[in-house]
C-alpha cells in the first residue's frame, strides 16, 4: 500500500494473468495496480514507451510486469511533491 498526498495506490501480490500485449495466450506474472482514475491516467501516460503495463483493465486497475512497480512508484512520488501546494506562511513558521 502507498500514500502519496491523496493519490492512493493499492499493490496486490504477484498473480498469474493473461496480458493484452499477450494475446498469444502466453500467460504474464505481474501485479495488479488499484488506484484512483486520475492516477491510472498518469501511470499509463509514464509507462507508454516502458512497456510495464500489461492490461488496462479497468478504470481503476492496471496489470503491471514488478520490475516497474519501483520505477512508477518513484514517478508518481516526484509528481506529486512537484505539484503540491505549500503554504508560504506556514512554511515561514516551521522554517524559524
């Protein structure tokens, strides 16, 4: 399980399952990625030219190879303290 800001992604153990990408009924092992819409969105948007997505299969899920989970995990931790909004009053308090 991992919390960055209010993005939530719920990573399942290694199952066995049967990718797009795999349509020659090879069978893939990787993890089932459970997230909100907006943070799927992004992962596929980063993943494009990676190739760890192995199914989109829903609008919440994803079924990814485990090599990538460090990688996309890295990425959505960097967006998401890039685009955090941090008070300048509160941050001048804390600074003293």
């Amino acid at each position: 399980d991992c919390q960055h800001s209010k993005t939530s992604l719920n990573i399942l153990q290694k199952r066995e399952g049967i990718g797009m990408a795999a349509a020659a009924k090879s069978t893939s092992r990787g993890l089932l990625i459970t997230c909100d819409i907006p943070t799927k969105q992004f992962i596929l948007h980063i993943c494009q030219d990676k190739g760890y997505v192995l199914d989109d299969l829903d609008e919440t899920h994803l079924f990814v190879l485990p090599e990538g989970l460090k990688w996309i995990k890295e990425q959505i931790k960097a967006f998401a303290e890039e685009n955090a909004y941090v008070d300048p009053e509160l941050e001048a308090t804390q600074g003293k």
